[in-house]
C-alpha cells in the first residue's frame, strides 16, 4: 500500500505550466528522491501532495486515502524556506510547535528533550533562536518535523546549512526512521546524498516526469563505462583513443569510455608506461552524470547551460 500517490496531476499558474501529468508513489520504509532543476515544479508537487495548492486535475491519495486534512496529522513537514520564531527559546518552541500538532504540553516537552539530546543539541534549549547558527536552526525545525511521530516525512533541503558532521548526523536520523517504517520524501542539491540514502527517485523538468524507479534499477539502464583511476606518474594513457571524455584532478582520474571494452586496454597501457596505479575501478555513471544527462536531453544542450540544480 503507497504511502503516498500521485495520479496524472497538473497545475497551471497563470499560463505557466508548473506540474504536467506526474504520476509516482512512495511505499513505506522508503526513501524517495524528488529531483528536478531549478523551477522544475519540485515544490509545487509537494504543496499539492500535502494540500497547501489543490491540483487542477488528477488525484493526489494519502495513506490508501483520498487526499484530507486528517491525513496531515501522521505528516511531518520540513519546507525550505525556514520559519522559527526568533525571539522565542527553543524548548519552548519546540513544545509549542508540538503542541500544534495536537501532543499535550507533557509529551511534547518530553519528546522534545530527548530529541535534542539525539540531535546533539541539548546545550541550547534555553537559548533563543536568534542565538544559534543556521545550522543548528536547521536541527531545530527537523526535530520539530518529527515531534509527532509522523508516517511520512517530507524535507526540503534537509542538510542545508549543516557541516559534515551534522549532515552525517541527520542522514543517520533519517535512515533510522526509514527502518522503522517511515516512508521519507526529500528534495536535495546534493546527488551523492541521494545515491547514498534513496530507494527509489523520481526526475522531472519543466513540469514533466523524467524518468523513476528503484535507484538500481536506474543504474542498470546505463552502461559501465565510466573508470575512476587513482595514479602517479605518465598520464598519456587519458588520451587512449577508447577515451571519450577524460577528467584529472591531481592524479584521480575519472574517465568516459567511448565502449566498455576498452577499460583492460587502457589499464594496460598504462602498465605499459610505467604508470603506478593505486585503485583502477570501473562504474555505472554516477547520479549526477544521470541527472544531468537527462536534464540536458529535456532542455537541449544550448538551453540547458551550466550547472542544472536538483
């Protein structure tokens, strides 16, 4: 049974087109990437998914349900535009907060503190927001995305703003709750983040579903025919003609081969030479080669330009 369902919806701002016919569904214990460039309707699905905008046509289901209010109490929702009270201290908002999601004053301050200890946060509960970093605001409003003890957990941008520590942190948090049954949807920039942590993504652009399905499976669609080498010495062996598109960055290479095969002859080749290889491993394209690959394709080249956003 999907968590959530989305059947074929649309939504038209004005003459802009900003969700055409996406369909997909999340199961639980599943975490799910929403992927997109920059204004690619990413946002306007959630808002439709969790009644803040109501599509124009198709169905949007929530727990085996028609989409209702009610549903919205076993949904924590994490948006990225940030809203805490800034004059406010944060055990109190966080009871506050809590308590709006129908917990009585109790449970929450008890669920409060001891998510801050589990968020390592516990130093700052007497402190007012305008007190903390942004990083530790960010930790703030995830715990209170989850103080109810949600079934679906939406984030936008969830590691925004976190160093290393605090992001690993948080991604250890949320493959947590993913073992306990959560069906988890969440929006990054980050691709690596995305290949660690996701079951399944879905990829749209200008509206329009890309392409979805369980992250291996994915994967599979595409050839191995990218290398990584960690090496020292001659490097004439980047310009083996099996090599398509050849990237080093200081003695790591990542390589596009024109054909698989090409791989051993390259690696023997560079044997040959004298080159000292340290790890020679051959890969599915990564993500972010995906995404943007695919990205491009719905732009075409020329528009598509630059850096393309998830």
């Amino acid at each position: 049974m999907p968590i959530v369902e989305l059947q074929n919806i649309r939504k038209v701002y004005d003459t802009k087109v900003a969700v055409e016919g996406l369909t997909l569904a999340i199961e639980p214990g599943t975490m799910f990437g929403l992927l997109g460039p920059n204004g690619s309707g990413k946002t306007s699905s959630i808002r439709m998914m969790i009644g803040m905008t109501v599509p124009d046509s198709g169905t949007v289901r929530l727990f085996d349900k028609p989409f209702a209010r009610t549903s919205l109490n076993r949904v924590g929702y994490l948006p990225e535009e940030r809203g805490l009270y800034k004059k406010m201290k944060v055990l109190d908002q966080l009871v506050f907060l809590g308590q709006l999601h129908g917990l009585d004053e109790a449970t929450a301050r008890k669920r409060s503190l001891a998510w801050c200890e589990r968020m390592e946060i516990s130093e700052a509960i007497a402190k007012k927001t305008e007190e903390l970093s942004k990083g530790m605001q960010q930790k703030i409003q995830f715990i209170a995305a989850l103080l109810h003890e949600p079934d679906l957990i939406i984030m936008d941008e969830p590691f925004s703003g976190l160093d290393p520590v605090n992001a690993t942190l948080l991604m250890d948090t949320l493959v947590a709750l993913r073992g306990e049954g959560k069906a988890i949807l969440f929006s990054t920039h980050r691709m690596d983040q995305v290949e660690k942590l996701c079951d399944a993504i879905a990829l749209i652009s200008r509206g329009k579903l890309l392409l979805s399905g369980g992250m291996r499976e994915i994967k599979s669609r595409y050839p191995r025919n990218r290398v990584q080498v960690v090496f020292t010495g001659d490097d004439s062996f980047l310009r083996h003609s099996g090599v398509a598109e050849a990237k080093n960055y200081s003695g790591i290479a990542e390589i596009k081969l024109h054909d698989e095969a090409a791989a051993q002859q390259i690696l023997a080749e560079a044997v040959e030479r004298g080159t000292h290889i340290n790890r020679f491993e051959v890969m599915e394209p990564t993500l972010e080669e995906i995404f943007i690959e695919n990205v491009r394709a719905s732009f075409g080249d020329a528009e598509a330009g630059g850096r393309v956003d998830a």
